[in-house]
C-alpha cells in the first residue's frame, strides 16, 4: 500500500494474477496426472463385475454433502462475526476452499492414489479434499482480517502441501488413526496458523480495534455457521472411516460429544461472565469443542459415556480458553488469534488426541471382536500391541505439532514478502478494501476511507 | 428479579448450575446404562454375519441429518423472527435441543430399548432423540421471550419424560401408528405449550408488546427457518418408518401436502387482510402445516390427491388460526402464544390425528397388499380389524390432548416457583438480559435497560 | 393500478383467486390422474420380489433433497439480494416452485409416466419437477422486482408446460443427452425469461433505480443462496443419471468444474474493475457457473481434466457478461435482465450444450467399454454413431432455444394483458406493494408510498 497510487495499482493485480497463475497450474496438472478411478470411470467399472448399489458413492456421498456444507457454509458464515469483514469471510473462505479443494487432490492424489504413472480420483479423494480445505480455513480464522487474499492464497499454496505430507506420515508411515482429524486436521490448521499469526504479529493493530468485533446481525449470522458445523459434525468425523458399524458408532459418539459440550459452554460462559450473561462468541465456537475433541477416537470403542463426558471437558476448556488464554496469548506471546482458534480447533484437538492415545491403548481383542481389523489393523494383524499403538498415536501428536508449527513459520515469512498486498493496521478487518461495498454501507462509515495509508508493517 | 442486587447475582447462578447438575447427571446415567446397540458395537456387528451394506446406518442417516436440521436450524432461525430476541431464540434452541438430546436417549432408551440392564443405542435412538427435542421446541414457541433459561431447562426436565410416556403408551401399548407424529409431537407439544402459558399468563405483557414484532432482517433470518422446515420435512415424516415402499411413500405424501398447504396459505393470507398483501407470519409458519397433517398418515395408502387436499386444508385453517383465532385466545382465553404454534402444530396435529382415523379406518387387505404388515402390523395379523385400528388412533388422540394438557399445567406451576430467574414484564422479548448485546445495537435501544426492575409476576 | 381504489382492491384479489383456481384445479387432476408407482404404492412394491434396499428411494432421495435445498433455499436467497425486495424474492420464489412441483407433476407425468389412464409418481418424479422449478426460477430472474405475483404464476403455468414438452422433445425424440440440464433447464428457462423480460421491457425502469442494488446484509443473505447453489450442485447434475459409476463421474466432474469457475470469476472480477476490487455481483452468480457448463457432459466421459477447464471457461465468460454484456442486453436490446441470468445460465447453458455435441462426438466403445449403455444407449445398441449423436445433440440445443424464444414472447404478451396486477415503474422492486412490511422499515423510506400510483405500461 505504501507507495505512489501506481504501485497501489500493481499491487492490485496479485489476486488475479495469482488465481490465473494457480488455476492454469492445476488445470495443467490435472491434465497429466488426474484420472478417473475404478469407481468413476465407465469402462472400468464396468469391466469389474460390480452391482451398481456397490458403487461406493452410496455409502459415502451424503457424508461428503454434509462435510461440503460445512467447509463452505459453514466456516464461511461462522467467520462473518466481524461487522465489516462479512464479504471478505464468507468471499475468501470461497475462494480458498475452491483453490485448496484442487491442489489438494493433487498432492493428496500423489501421496495416497497414484499408481501407473497417474492420480485416481474418487468420492473419497473429494473428501479428503474437503478435509485439507477444512484445516486451510482453521489457519484463516487466526489471520481474518489482517491479510490480503494474495496471502492468502499463498499460505494456501503451502499449508495444503504440508498438510499432505503431514497426514501421510501419521496415517501411511506411523500407521496413526485419526478419521475426523483431530490432529491432522485441527491441531495441524491451529498450530499452523498460530506460528503463521505470530510471525505477522502487529503491535499497532489496536487502530483497528473498533472494528474487530460483532454487531447484532453479524452475530446472527455467524451462528448459521455455527448451527450447519455441529450439525454436520457427526458426518464429518464418520465420513471417511471403514463402512458399517464403524462409521454407526463414529456418527454417535460425535453427536452425543455435542452435546455435552453445548451444555458445559452455556455453563461456563455464565459463569465467567461477572453477571451471568451469555457471551455469543462462547456459543458459537466453544460449543462445537465436542465435535473436535472426539476427531481421533471417535470411531474406537469410545462408550457413549467417553463421547459425554469428552465433549463435557472440550467445552470446558474451550470457553476458559477464550475468556482467560487467548488475552494472554496476545499480551505475552504476540499471537493475535482472530478467531479464537486456539480454543476452538488448538486445545480440544490436542486434547483429542490425547483422548485418541488414551483409547487406543485400551483397546482389546474382547471389545472389538472382529471389528479390531476395521479400526486397528495392525494391532488386529498381530504387528503391534495396543500399547505400541498408543505410543505411536502420542508420537502422532508430536510429529503434527512440530510440523504445523515450523511450516506456519515459514508461512508467515512467505507472507512477510514486502511486495505482497496487505491490508494497513488501521484498515484491518476492513471490506471496502478488497469489495466494492453497497452505498448504504459507505453512508456508516465516519470520515474517508484512505486506501493509500501507509502501511506500518513496512 | 425483585429485591436486592445481591439476589438478582444468585439467580444469575441458576442456569449455568443447572446445565452442570443435568450434564452430570446424564453423564453418570449415561455410563450406568448406555450402551452401543448391534450395528454400532465393534464386536456385535462383526459376531453377526452382517454385510456392512445391511447396517441401518446406510437407510436411516440422511434422514437423520435432515431432521436434525430441522431441530437446530429449523426451529432456532424460524423463532429469530423478533427483533431483539434473535440471540436467545436461536441459542436457547441449541440449548434446550442439546439436552433434550442426551435426556430423551435416556428416557426413550428405559421404555424401547432397554435390554440386558443397559440401554442400547444407535441411528434409531438418534432420530427418536431428535423427535423429542422437536416436541421441546414446538412447546417453547408458545412461552418464547417470557420465560427465562433456567425454567426453560426445567421444562425441557418435565417434558421429555412425558413425551416419553406418551409415545410408549400410544406406540407401544394402544398399537397406534404415528411415524411423523402428529399426535405425539406436533399435538403433544403444541397443548403442552399453550397450557403451559396459560398458567404463565402475563396481564402486563404490553409492557413489552413494542418489542413482540418483527423487523426487516429478522423476517428474513425466519424465512431461512421456514424454508430449513419445509424442504426436509419429508425426511421427518418418514425418517423412523419401514424401510421400502413406506418410506419412499411418506416423503412422497409430505412432498405433495406441503406444495398445497403453501399455495392455500398465500392465498388465505392476501383474502384475510384487508387489502390483500400477504403477511410474513403466516407464510412462515401457516405453509409449513402440510407437514404436521400427514404425520399420521404419510405413511399410509393416503393418495397423492390425499396428501395435497390435506395440505390445503392445512394451510387454510392455520392461516385463519393466526388471523382470527390467535387474538380470541389472549383475549378471551388468557393463552398467550407467541409463535401461534396452536395454529402451525395444534390445529393441524389434531387434524392429521383425524385424518389418521379415518385412513386407518379406511384400510383394506386390497390396498396394501402384503404391504400391510409394514404400516399395520396389527391388522395384518388379524389381531384387530382396520376399524378397531381406527378407534385406537382416536383413543390415541385423547390421550395424548389429556396428558399434554395435564403435564403442560403441571410444568406451569413448576415454572412458577417463585425463586426461579424469569424476565420482568417491561423487558420480555429481550436478549439483553440473557446476553451480552454487541454495542451498536444498545445504542439503538431508548433510555436505559433496568435490569433490576421489579418482576410484577411475583 | 390505475384508476379507482376500488379497482386496485378487486385486483388485489387476483393473487389469492389465482392461487385457489390452480389448486384447484391440480387437486382435481391429482385425484382423477396421479398414483403411487411400483416403488411406492404398498400393494406393488410387495407383489414384486423385491429387497427393500433396492428401492430407488435408497439411491435417489439425498440427491433430491440436495436440489430441494437449492430450489427452495438457494433459489430463493441468491434472489435477497435487492435492498428492498427480500420478502418477495424469497417469498415468490416459495410460491412459484411450490405450484410447479405440482403442476409439472401432472405435465412431465403426461408425457413421461403415463400408463394405464394414469401418472405413476415417486422419486423420480419428485426430482423432476424440482428440476423444471429449477427452470421457472431461472426466468423469474429476469424479471425480478417488475411483475406481480398474478403475471408470475402465469408464467409459472406456461412455462412448465413448455418446459415438459421441450423436455420431451429433447430426451426422448431426439435421444439427446442432458442429464444435468444445460438445455432442457438452463438454457430453456435463460431464454424463456430473456425473451419473456423483452416484451415487458420498461423503458421508464429508472424511476425505481434506487431501490435496484443491495445492501450490506441483503448481499450476506444472496451469498447463503450461492453457497447452497454451489456445494449441492454436483447432486443437481447427478440426481437423474444411470445409478453407479454414472451418478459418481457426475458428480465428481461437477465439483471440479465448479472450483474452477471460483478461481476464475475471482480473477477476472478483480481484472475487470477499475481499482482491482471484487464486486459481490459476480461472486454471487458467476463462480456458479461451472454447474451450469457441464450440466450436459457431466455424466459423459469428461475427463476432470475437462470439468477443470470447461469450468474455469464459464467462471470467465460469466463475469465478462456480467461487466460487458448486461448493460448492452438493455441499452440496445431492450433486454432488462434483474439478476443478469444470461450470465449465469443463458451463456454457460449453451457453452455447456456446445461441450456435449464435443464429449459426445468424441465417445468411443474404448472410452466407455460397457458402460456406453449408461450414458449413450443409442450408440451402445448401434442405433447411432457418435457422430449423429453429436449432431442430435446440437440439434436439441436449436429446438431448446426456439422453443424458449418463441415460449416466452408468448408469455411476455400473456402477461401483459392489461387486467393483470402490476407493479408501477415508480415501485419496482419494492416489498411494500404485496407484502406487510415491518413498522422499523417504512420508517427508513422517504416519503409516503403510492400504492394507488398510475401505472405507466397501461
């Protein structure tokens, strides 16, 4: 922004461009490497001996709908909470997840799907892709407001890459469970936007502090996000487990985790709060604490119980975090976390994985029966005891810390990159400087809005 | 509310202490006896010789989800229609749901599937939980703004367990059919509202009445929740009948009701008022009541033109219920009846109750074929003729009025314990008091809030 | 409008005499045409042998709630995004879709499954007569905000019967292929409502000009309309394809393509601004696109290679109609489009017939194997050679866009019979005209409203 109005001007062609740039990439990409898999191709399954109802569509696609839903509508509305970022929320969520959605069924493809030279894209390559898109989002959500969509788009370009490699050590070389993703999905999108917010930390982002809040409306919305992520939530931690019993009892234990954690936020909010009153920003994000906290184990033999009183605890820790941590991770540690996501998606999916270790070491031939092969096939095959699968579930955790934390570093250094548009500290959590805004809106808005301020990150 | 600051902080204790003393309690219950049933434990499924395609999952879950779509997105946007009671209309819907949620899987599980000395639990007791809370929230339309959170829970407490009850004893000993439950929902939870109101009748209540309308967005937040409603309520109707042609039928019939209880609802609307615009209120509710008429029958031999001729009448008696009928019973009946759910759930139950009757009564060997053992098992085993079958649904009919009106009273008087946190007249309809409001809209209020203003209840 | 109050009264009566007269009149055709079919009726499905898991229901129904969610919701809320006509967008959109699904259930019936003097319905038909709502709404578009309700459910009633035979006319005498509709929905009802808004062109439009933008939240709620538009879209084009590999390729194809329509309307929405701005216009409509353009060769062998590139193709002419072509279409073909359907429907509809006479002149036996049979019957059983299919296939797309042109012209002199209610051109898009609008909302409007205002068409 700093600059003559010229170079403002240049600056204003990142965003095209880099959509250009990425789209005929893939596009490139996807004409060499992407092919139909044995489910999608006409020929192939046809080939195959298959009944139409075998199709594995039919077990997965409502899961896949329900998941779609939630990373478009719901990220991108519970995120339009700020009074004058709504457009850009729910606008950015769009365009990233659209990017994010290809160029993780590129890298996803090449590290899980890639035999005789080519990429095999199925229903479950789109919900994997869909996942990825997920966590992309979580790292949004520490950085709303106070990044430019070519940013953006390049945090995308990264975080997806490592989140490929990431899930395939957990899932394929450690042979860790994680189904929903509690650390490959939300500790690896929250730590890794964290170490990404710390490095672009603003010590004068208070010039846009009466911006960074709600207004009655806003928050209305933001609660459709809200309602459409715990809602969905069961689909999206079953969606892509073994078929039958297993993705029953991951739906169950993930509704029932609910719950208990709208129950424990609605407590803990009046009860922090000096006069009893609920605070909307607990509600909306706290109570979805239960769907994460329940992302690794799930799909074990968790008991109903477990999924309660989980979901009890998330909450719990959830709202504390956001009354009584996410000030001091501000004031002392220099992370300004727009969302929250330290409390939402940081502290429950540690706290999920940590459940998941717990779990798994539990596990017995009794309690699952034949159903062992379907959730811990190598305890099931005889390759590992529980416990080692317990431990290898805690080395999990650690690889994922490392790895977000160290890749949101560099994030953030990528983003530092001086040419890069960035929002000043005193336009943060702004629309009017990447939308064309409706009169009505402007008419609000005290004094001009000054898009050549100089910008102090300089 | 009266009396001292002191006691005012001690009342404020009330719901969060509540929610902890309920979440512990069905926490504790919950490991007591809740169990995963066959196609949710590991070792039941795979001890059965089961192909994992046969689990109920794959039959049941996308209805599911839809219902459950209903409950929280559904009725939580549907009540956001007052302008100052958005927050509370929707949050106070998630938490109620939220624990009906937990409280009916306990009470539903002692009475239908409790075996073994455990409750066994899967995508059945998922949807007969959310049917449940549906029942809660329909009550909740008749009192909404006047009652505050912790009488709202106790209430959720006392109508679960008597929804409870009424369900096992129409379904289970009186043989009635009633799978999109106009008689145990949308009838129960209709008369358990309005008795319910009627022993909180406010004669003060215009004290509030500037607050009790709608403005420009908050219609449009209700519309999301009429729409929420009316696209899934096919999936409700038919969500916990036989698999097959049953379920197919039911959504077809709910399909074709609800097109013509809309068409008669925009036509009722622009005849009634004087110069013939349409009125946001009965559209967003009087078209929904297609769905309530064919709870009963939806899953019978109705006939297409069954369902649209039933519709129709739907619409048009709910229409003119929120017309004519809405004021008579404020005025004359001392039953204030915020969201008009006598006209949405308690005219049309009543009527989707009758016409139950008469297509129960109707039934022949003919029509259904061996079909006959799907919707009337009864029947089909000669243990009652089609017109015994008819009597008992009308017997079910009464009790359920009789229990709802008697439980409702009952939950009045408990509501009105004089210790317990309500809204004073003067600030009913207010999200203020429940909720930290985001500043702009304190700016647009008049004159102070007085949070201690004396309750004229007491 | 014009004259006497008490003229403007009588016609106020159209709307609920025309809402009864039709349903009516389905009512009665309803009872004398319409049965439950082989997968509905109980007496059918269990003479056949049949597993219930085979039900059609089984592989259909979350398909058609996905397009119920989009007619109804996405429809709908796409269209709030006028500052002062949401009632009626989302309002009128609910009434015409809910009188179509009727109405093409008689008319598609007629001509697709009548057999033994009757229309046999079930889930077929259901996704049916969403899809030809689909095509109402789409002409709807066009005239948004300058038609009453009595010209619209006219045209609702022309229409569909157009719609049904074009329909007819296209899949089953000229064996043309289009599962997803970019012909027999989008290009048909493009055209239809283009040439429809054509005849009623309004050269005295700009007396209402103010009230023809958004505001801030009325873009918020649009957004809800695009994100369900565009994450259900790939169950749109795949609901009515061959079960299996069919339904999944669809569905595949179309999430492909539609990621690449948002990475391309971004782009281009920030090239063609002034200041690199993204205008809500665009993002709201053109990112769909990418539905549209494969609503043809979705199901074929696409390659999603091809869905990449056929998309990012319609994001861009898209968003370059919506800059360029819109105000040319008034300025020089006196074509008012409100929400600029030539864009979003018109344009990529025949792009995406264009791209099936390619894909389909293109099929081979090696491509398909035995999976021909699924998507092109006629060449698998050697009717046909690629080559006629292709030929057929543009052919198709000729018959859509006379019979479209020459359809709506018709309706466009139906509804401008001079009896029928309208809105002056001082009061287009404007609520307050049929609906009663909340007292915080008048407040806002300068001036008192005219309702008895001289129509200036008369």
């Amino acid at each position: 922004m700093a600059g003559s109005p010229r170079r403002a001007t240049s600056r204003r062609l990142q965003l095209p461009l880099l959509c250009l740039l990425f789209q005929g990439a893939t596009t490139i990409l996807f004409a060499i490497f992407v092919r139909y898999n044995h489910e999608t191709d006409a020929a192939l399954w046809h080939w195959g001996n298959h009944s139409n109802a075998n199709n594995e569509f039919y077990f997965r696609y409502p899961s896949f709908q329900d998941v779609h839903a939630m990373v478009f509508m719901g990220f991108g509305f519970l995120m339009v909470f700020l009074q004058r970022y709504g457009f850009s929320s729910v606008g950015f969520t769009f365009l990233l997840a659209a990017f994010a959605l290809q160029w993780s069924t590129l890298v996803q493809g090449f590290l899980h799907s890639f035999y005789g030279g080519h990429i095999h894209v199925g229903i479950e390559s789109m919900i994997n892709a869909d996942f990825c898109a997920g966590a992309v989002l979580i790292s949004f959500g520490a950085i709303l407001g106070k990044t430019g969509p070519p940013q953006l788009l390049l945090m995308t370009l990264l975080e997806v890459a490592l989140f490929g490699i990431n899930e395939f050590v957990l899932l394929n070389l450690l042979g860790v469970r994680d189904a929903g993703g509690s650390m490959t999905i939300h500790t690896f999108g929250a730590y890794f936007g964290l170490s990404l917010s710390r490095v672009l930390y603003r010590p004068q982002l208070e010039k846009s502090k009466h911006r960074q809040s709600s207004i009655y409306h806003s928050d209305l919305f933001a609660m459709i996000g809200t309602i459409f992520l715990w809602i969905f939530w069961p689909s999206f931690n079953s969606a892509p487990t073994s078929l039958g019993d297993t993705q029953h009892r991951t739906a169950l234990n993930t509704y029932y985790s609910l719950t208990a954690s709208t129950l424990s936020t609605f407590a803990l909010s009046a009860l922090v709060s000096g006069d009893g009153r609920l605070d909307m920003v607990h509600i909306q994000n706290a109570a979805l604490a239960g769907g994460v906290v329940v992302g690794t184990s799930g799909e074990m033999m968790l008991t109903p119980f477990g999924a309660v009183a989980a979901g009890f605890l998330a909450g719990t820790v959830s709202t504390l975090g956001y009354k009584f941590l996410t000030p001091i991770l501000e004031s002392k540690f220099k992370i300004q976390d727009t969302c929250g996501i330290h409390n939402l998606h940081g502290m429950p999916g540690v706290l999920g994985a940590l459940l998941g270790v717990l779990v798994a070491g539990l596990s017995t031939h009794d309690a699952y029966g034949d159903g062992l092969e379907s959730v811990f096939p190598l305890i099931a095959k005889g390759q590992r005891s529980a416990t080692s699968q317990a431990i290898h579930q805690l080395f999990g955790l650690f690889v994922t810390l490392v790895l977000a934390t160290v890749g949101g570093s560099l994030g953030g250094l990528l983003l530092k990159l001086p040419f890069l548009d960035a929002p000043p500290d005193s336009q943060c959590y702004e629309d009017r400087i990447y939308w064309e805004v409706p009169g009505e809106y402007e008419n609000e808005v005290q004094g001009p809005l000054s898009v050549e301020e100089p910008d102090t990150r300089a």
